[in-house]
C-alpha cells in the first residue's frame, strides 16, 4: 500500500478538443464548446444547446467493422484510450507479460441504444445482435481490454457524475495492492436524449451558457466525451523513462444518504478532509481546486459553502475554477476529464478559468479563476465531483518530485 502511483498518459475526447494538447490549449483560452445539439431534435424542449463532440470521427480510431457493435459511449472510450496509449508511448511489446486493468465510469453509457431498443420494442420488431452487444453498461471498459488485448482487472463504475473520480480512485488502489501493472482509468459519456429531457423536466439546463458561480446563473449544460488517465506504479514508469505528469496522492469518497439531486454541504465537506487525511496533506496545501461546478444554484452554492467550511479563511486565497463552463457537463465523463486538467496543471503551472463569468454572488464568494487562465505554481491539486444519490468523490494529485 506504500507504492506511489503517477499519471504517464492522457486520453481526451471533449467538445473543445480530441486529443490532450487541443484539449489544453482550448482550456487556457476558454474556448466555449457549446453549439446547438444537431443528434436529436430538441424542438419540444426548454432549451436547445448542448456540449457535443461535432468533430469525432470514430473511423479515424476504430474499423467500420468494429463500430457496428459499439455505443458512443464505448467509441469515445476507445478512441481516448488509445490516444492515453500514444501519449505513454507504450507498445505492446513494452506491455507483453504487464498486467493491465481498465477501470472505467459512465452515467448512462449505453443511452443512445437503450433509446433505439425502447423505439424497437414499442413498434414491435426484433433487437438485431448488434444492438444487444451495445446495451451492458459495461461495454466501455470490456471493449477496451478485447481491442488491446489487457486482460488485467476490468470494471465499470455507474456512480453518475462522480464516476470518472471513482474509476482513477479504484485504478490508484489496483497498483497499490499489486493486483496491476498498469491501469487505464477514466470515463466516457454520450449525449443522450434521455438525459437531456430529464435536466430540461428538472429545468436544471442553461438556455444558452453555463455560469458557474455566477450569480444569474441559470443552470447547467449537458454535453459528451471521454478522458483516459494512464496510471503505473513510480518504480515502473521510472524503470522506462516514462514521462510522469502528476502523482496520484489519494482519495476521499462518501455518499450524503440524504437528498437524491441537491448535495450536501457536510456530505461534499466531509469528502474533502477525507480525500487530503489519506493524501498526508492539510488544507494549507492545496493550491488549486477543480470544482464540480455544474453552473446550477443548489450546486454551486452548496459547494462554496462546503468549501468554505473545510478551508475557512484559505478559500479566498485558493483558485477554484470549473471547466464545465467550457465543455459542458459531460455526467460520468465529468471528473475523468477534471481528474486530466489537475494532472496539466500541476505539470504546467497552469490554472484554466471559469468562462461565462459576470456578477459575483455573495454565496459563492470564492475565487473561480474568472474569465482568464493564470499563471501560479501548483503543487497539489484536489478535484471535487458529486454525483446524483450523494455519491462523492475527491481526488489528490501532487507535482512528481522524485
């Protein structure tokens, strides 16, 4: 349990780039990636904008032949995995005889299929194989070990929003327990009707931008993508010369047993503190927070509260931004994406902002890094994500120093 864990890859499919370097870049000049959804109609609904990835093309990633079997979701994953495979520049030869586990997250992974089923089903006609090849909520992570052969442990988390954080937390743990060489962790998530007629019912969907803290904010943005972290014991990515962007520290998660949409303030604070007691930091430490921030009212003031109650006076001083008000919030896919913007800042010095922002509001009187990236060393970055069901889940990560 005393073996450290590092981040060596990175995956990203995202609405404001593919690839971790566009995905970067996007971030630090807060390039907006919210459009008007084209994949369903949303004429029948409140609002009609969404973050969806318009640019993916999952040819480029994966056969014709291949992609018949596949949901979104699992096109997403596939393709961020194999970019986190690139980025590591492993090769099979260097994985031969490694064992290497997949830990992967979703909301609602199988979305868009469950919809095409349900249509079948209603008009009475046959469920083709490749449609029931689709439907397990564990696709995701089953097709990544059949396309690269990791034939390590391999689980799908379904804890919402909160699923990416999970997913590294328990790939993190995997290499701890010497029970894997390596881990591929992360999430994906489709834009989906389903969801997106739910949020609208809740009317919990901004009509246009999302603001997080803002304090005219009217909601949240639902959007798609995927993130892949390559995880590995320090004393493997050394022996390989791996190029290492953060190190995993540890991590907190709890669940609120309360409301089952509005977090809670004592839940979240009490998955801080435990998320930086396993890490061996103090609230002294933390130079960055990567909020949940999902731009609704209940969200981002019981956030601000709670970070408020766990830092005290040391929140003015910390910059914490969200950058769902750029992509969108992608459910599951959520905090594997923020899990990757920590690992960039703590490698760059880096810290991407809160686009969209205008009035402050007095209940969320943190500072959200508005408008602008900044320039500010970061040692130690902690990432917040709370799910629907009170699932929590804070993760650590620290600059590597050997």
């Amino acid at each position: 349990m005393k073996k450290r864990v590092v981040i060596t890859g990175i995956g990203v499919i995202s609405s404001i780039g593919i690839g971790k370097d566009a995905f970067w870049d996007s971030l630090l000049k807060g390039k907006s990636g919210i459009s008007p959804v084209s994949s369903f109609d949303t004429s029948n609904h409140f609002t009609h904008m969404g973050g969806e990835v318009k640019q993916f093309n999952p040819e480029e990633f994966i056969s014709t032949k291949r992609l018949k079997v596949m949901n979104r979701a699992t096109q997403m994953a596939l393709a961020s995995t194999k970019l986190a495979l690139e980025d590591t520049a492993l090769t099979s030869e260097k994985l031969a005889g490694c064992r290497v586990g997949v830990s992967h997250g979703t909301t609602l992974g199988a979305a868009q299929t469950i919809e095409e089923v349900d249509m079948l089903i209603i008009k009475n006609k046959a469920i083709s194989e490749r449609l029931f090849y689709q439907m397990p909520t564990h696709a995701a992570p089953s097709m990544i070990s059949k396309e690269f052969k990791f034939n390590g442990p391999n689980f799908m988390f379904s804890t919402a929003c909160a699923a990416g954080n999970y997913a590294v937390a328990y790939g993190y743990d995997l290499l701890r327990l010497n029970r894997a060489d390596i881990v591929f962790a992360g999430a994906s998530d489709p834009m989906s009707r389903i969801e997106f007629t739910g949020f609208n019912q809740f009317k919990a969907v901004a009509p246009e931008k999302c603001r997080p803290f803002d304090k005219n904010r009217k909601g949240m943005m639902l959007a798609e993508g995927a993130g892949i972290l390559v995880l590995e014991t320090l004393g493997n990515a050394l022996k390989r010369n791996a190029r290492i962007y953060a190190e995993v520290l540890g991590y907190g998660l709890s669940c609120d047993a309360s409301h089952m949409t509005t977090p809670s303030v004592e839940g979240i604070a009490e998955c801080m503190k435990k998320a930086m007691r396993e890490a061996g930091i103090t609230i002294e430490d933390v130079d960055y927070i990567s909020a949940h921030g999902t731009g609704t009212l209940a969200n981002d003031k019981n956030e601000s509260a709670a970070i408020k109650e766990v830092f005290g006076p040391l929140c003015k001083r910390i910059p914490i931004s969200s950058i769902k008000s750029m992509l969108g919030h992608t459910m599951g896919a959520a905090s594997a994406l923020e899990a990757i913007t920590c690992a960039l800042a703590v490698k760059n010095d880096l810290i991407p902002s809160t686009i969209n922002f205008e009035t402050p509001d007095p209940e969320c009187d943190i500072d959200c890094v508005p408008n602008q990236a900044r320039k500010q060393t970061v040692n130690i970055a902690l990432n917040n994500s709370y799910a629907f069901g009170g699932n929590n889940a804070s993760l650590v990560l620290k600059k590597f120093i050997q």
